[in-house]
C-alpha cells in the first residue's frame, strides 16, 4: 500500500422518478426509483494514520463528528475487517443538508470506497453495499457506482441506461426532513409498480427513451410542496423551461435539458434568491474501479 493520501468526489444524486408502492410491516416503506448521480458534490480528502485513530478535520455546522456519517462509515469498517489503521477526514460541503440530493449518503459511501483502497482491505462491492445499507438506504447505491432502476427500500438495485443529460439544480433555502414526509398521512403509498422486461443496461429501449418520464412522477413533491411553498415556488420558477421534477424528499428541484447550452441558458434566465447551478449526469462514479465487481 502506497498511496497515504487520497481525495474523491462525493457525488450528488438525483431520482428521476420514486414512486411509493407500499409499507411494510416494520414501517419501512417499499419503492421504485430511477437514480442517476451529477458532476457536482462534496469533495473529501482522506489522510492514512497509523494508530487506529478516526477524525474528521472539517467543522460542519449542525453534525458533530460523532454522529457523521463519514465517521461512522470508516468506523463500520474497522469493526467488520479488524484493521487497525485510521485516517483523518475532510470534508468540503457543497451539498446541502435535507436537499433531496443525497448528500450525507454519498460522503459515506465515498469514504467506504476511500478507505477499501487507502487501508488495502480489498473489499468486493456486493460486501461493501450491504454492509453500506447499516448507514442508510441510499448508501447502497452509490457504492454500487452506476445509474440504477431500484425496489425494495431502495437497496435492490440493476444497472440502468439514461441517455446523456445535463440538470439544471434549484436548492430552496428550507432543508426538509426525510422522516416528516414518509410519515405524512397524505402520502401515497399504494402507487402501482413498473413491470420492467429484460436488461435495463444493455440491449433494449431505456426507461426515459420509452416516454416513461411524462408516466412517473415522484409521490412525496405533492407533499413536500404543500408543506414548504418554497419547494413549489421552485418548480414554478423551472416550469417555463420543461417539466421539473423534485429530488428525493426534496428540497431541491431539477430539471433535464439536452446539452449543456440549455443548462446553462435556464441558469442565467432565472430570477431568483436560490443557489442554482447545472451538472451533467454520470455514468459511473468516479471512485467505481476502487472497489471490486
């Protein structure tokens, strides 16, 4: 092992469509999604300690170190391989917390993929995402590190053929909690579920190909949008431009354009308070190869 220092970017990630398709008995919700990560997140930097110790270096307002996920992703680590060595972690946040974009869930599973390679521990990606599913359900798919059709809780996942698009991103200055809208009464949660036939990677019409994108919707923007009229206000602001769509549990927004051109003429078009900003879509993550299919 030769590398004592390593950065990677912790992607964001966006659902291009969830839909809500059950509850189950313990209380979990059941779903389907369509993920696809961005050019554009967090950037972290991991330094190699020898003593076994574990800190994140960067102050992040509101998140101790204690209950972050980095940390304890480094420390899941630890504890299932036994390895002694440690690391010092920073984290540059671009990402807002309670956005929709994955952001906590990404920096975790950057820093499993990090420390498999920094620490030598030669972990396959299988072991890594279901160890990453003990840290949270969005986890999984970004150690997996490919676009992705999913069910279950989100930890289901198959390989997934979108077609090149750049994003135009709207993030509201509200941060909205996950557990609030998976706990609104008027959620739906008895969305019919897609029949997908054959590969979703290869070798057939993608999802967003078929017209598929005007039959989805993601069930939580109604009830995040009746709770924060912020959320709303910013798929006004993006309605003129196409049809966007909210992120997660929101609170930031998206829409799809063509090429980067359009991306960037709807962000200079908008007259707006809110940070805004355009990334391309990702094929893979860029930390894939650091961990074994």
């Amino acid at each position: 092992m030769s590398e004592r220092v390593l950065r990677g970017l912790a992607p964001a990630k966006i659902n291009l469509f969830l839909h809500i398709t059950g509850r189950r008995e313990d209380g979990y919700h059941t779903l389907q999604t369509a993920f696809r990560m961005l050019d554009h997140g967090d950037m972290l930097s991991f330094v190699l300690r020898e003593d076994g110790e574990v800190r994140r270096v960067s102050e992040l307002a509101g998140v101790e170190p204690e209950h972050d996920l980095v940390v304890r992703a480094a420390r899941l680590l630890q504890a299932r391989t036994g390895c002694r060595l440690g690391v010092e972690i920073g984290v540059e946040k671009r990402l807002p917390m309670g956005g929709g974009l994955g952001g906590g869930s990404s920096d975790a599973a950057t820093t499993l993929l990090a420390l498999n390679r920094l620490w030598g521990l030669g972990l396959p990606r299988q072991t890594l995402q279901e160890w990453a599913l003990t840290l949270g359900a969005d986890v999984p798919f970004f150690v997996f590190g490919r676009s992705a059709f999913a069910e279950g809780v989100g930890e289901a996942l198959r390989p997934l053929r979108i077609p090149p698009a750049w994003y135009v991103v709207v993030e509201p200055p509200v941060s909205v909690p996950t557990v609030e809208i998976f706990a609104a009464k008027d959620l739906t949660r008895d969305t019919k579920p897609i029949i997908i036939a054959g590969s979703l990677a290869e070798g057939s019409p993608s999802l967003f190909d078929s017209g598929l994108w005007n039959a989805t919707r993601n069930d939580m923007e109604a009830v995040a949008s009746r709770r924060y009229p912020q959320v709303a206000a910013a798929l006004e602001a993006l309605k003129p431009f196409g049809t966007p769509r909210m992120s997660g549990s929101g609170a930031c927004v998206f829409l799809p354009c063509p090429d980067e051109a359009k991306a960037r003429q709807v962000v200079e078009a908008l007259d707006h308070d809110w940070r805004v900003w355009a990334a391309a879509g990702l094929d893979e993550h860029p930390l894939l190869t650091w961990a074994e299919d």
